[in-house]
C-alpha cells in the first residue's frame, strides 16, 4: 500500500489535482442537498 | 393477497424534508409536518400496500441492487416504481458491521475526525490513507464518467424491470430530469433545501400516476 499511495500522491500533486477536487466536490455537495442549513 | 407498490431510490422517493427526523431537526417539517407524500398517495391511489425500499444519499448501486433482493418478493400485478439518481455515487460494505454504505460528495466534505464513512476502524492512517483513495476515485473515475455510468445504471434497472413486465408486473423507472420541475423547500422557506415541499410531493404524485395509468415506463433525460 505505501508505495502505491506514494506514487499516487506524486500524481495528484503533479497534477495539480488538490483545488480541482475540492471545487467539484462542493459543486456536488451543494446539488446534493447536503449543504442546506438543518 | 393485497397487491403491492414497490419504491425504490434515494431522498427524493424517501421524501426528505417532509418526513420527521430526515434530516434530524428539520426545519420544514417542524413548520409543516402535515402533508402526504408522493409515493403513500401513489399506493393509495392504486389501492395497494406501499413498500419504501428508499433511503437519503442512495447510489444507483445500491438501488438496483435493493430491486434484486426484493425480486422473489415481488408478485404479478404488483407495480414497481423505480428512481435513479446520480451515478457517480456508489456502494461499499462497511468491513466492521458488514452493513452496505453508499459513497457520495458529503463524506469527503466532512471532517475527518467525525466521519461516518470508515473504511478501516483497526488502522487509522491507512483509513486515511484509503479514503483518499476512494476520493481520488470517485472524482477521477465516477464523476468523470457520469453519463456513461447513467446509461449503464439505467439499462442495467431497465432490463430487471422488463424481465417483471413479462410476469405482469407494472413499472414506471424515472430519473432525475423531474427534479427541478417541482415546487422545493427552498421555495417555500428559503434554506437552499431543494427536496420537494407539500405540493412538490402532491404534483409529482399526479405526473406519477399519469404516467402509470397511460403504461409509460419510462421518464429520462440522459446527459452527454
């Protein structure tokens, strides 16, 4: 698993991954339903 | 035997916002708690017995797989209505209880200390370590590949329900290009919750037994 996870984490930073993942995921969240206040 | 009404899908056949505690505290309901939702109306209008096979947060996997299980269980003239919903959701077994969870966007929005989704109780960096994975996964390849998954998810809950047609079974499977033609809670309170209201419910409920009554089987929009 280490090695793996440390050359899949080389990918997400070279690929610069990090912000486009935390925008979609909001994105999804907010069409989700999951972000109303209860 | 009472004929049955199966309705599988995820918070938009539960009826989330217009049921007690889905979500905990919600505001809606305790404002409006009276009302009916779309699938009783539907049952009480075919004058079956409901079943609610549906949950909050349900991914396609776990919604035809839930129609599989119910297979045996399911009689001639019984009616089965079906609601996919987004396909980059999935399900996993949860190692601890072996009990089936469903992955959406909400678990890598949570703080990793509260958590619900755990992937590993016994070791805590390589639970980490694997939900980033699944994150990486699930934007990489399911969200990725969303309109190919649908047309799959789709066909694969189209054909389980031909098969029942052939047994006298009635279907209706829909998507969610309904969604938005409905009045929402948001619209009636203003909290950005986009679950139908009172009459979102009331109206989708006469569309459903529209299509039911004139043997449409299908509602769909497929996205490119």
């Amino acid at each position: 698993m280490n090695e793996i996870y440390r050359k899949i984490k080389e990918w997400f930073y070279r690929r610069n991954r990090k912000k486009i993942y935390k925008k979609k995921i909001e994105e999804l969240n907010k069409r989700d339903n999951f972000t109303y206040k209860h | 035997m009472e004929n049955k009404i199966w309705f599988f899908g995820d918070s938009f056949t539960y009826g989330d916002g217009c049921v007690e505690n889905s979500p905990p505290n919600g505001e809606y309901y305790k404002i409006k708690p009276h009302g009916v939702l779309w699938r009783e109306g539907v049952a009480d209008h075919f004058k079956m017995g409901e079943v609610n096979r549906s949950i909050g947060g349900a991914s396609n996997d776990w919604i035809i797989n839930s129609l599989i299980d119910e297979l045996l269980n399911i009689q001639p003239n019984d009616i089965v209505v079906v609601g996919i919903t987004w396909p980059e959701r999935f399900q996993i077994i949860d190692k601890k209880n072996n009990e089936h969870r469903n992955v959406i966007a909400h678990h890598f929005t949570e703080p990793r200390e509260t958590s619900t989704l755990v992937l590993d109780h016994k070791d805590r960096k390589y639970n980490e370590e694997l939900f980033e994975l699944l994150n990486m996964f699930f934007i990489e390849y399911r969200v990725q590949h969303g309109p190919l998954l649908k047309k799959y998810q789709w066909n694969q809950a189209l054909k389980i329900l031909k098969k029942l047609e052939q047994s006298n079974v009635k279907f209706l499977l829909w998507d969610l290009k309904v969604l938005w033609n409905y009045e929402t809670i948001d619209d009636v309170i203003g909290n950005g919750d986009r679950h139908w209201s009172w009459k979102g419910h009331n109206d989708w409920m006469l569309k459903c037994i529209d299509l039911l009554e004139n043997n449409q089987t299908e509602l769909v929009e497929h996205y490119e």
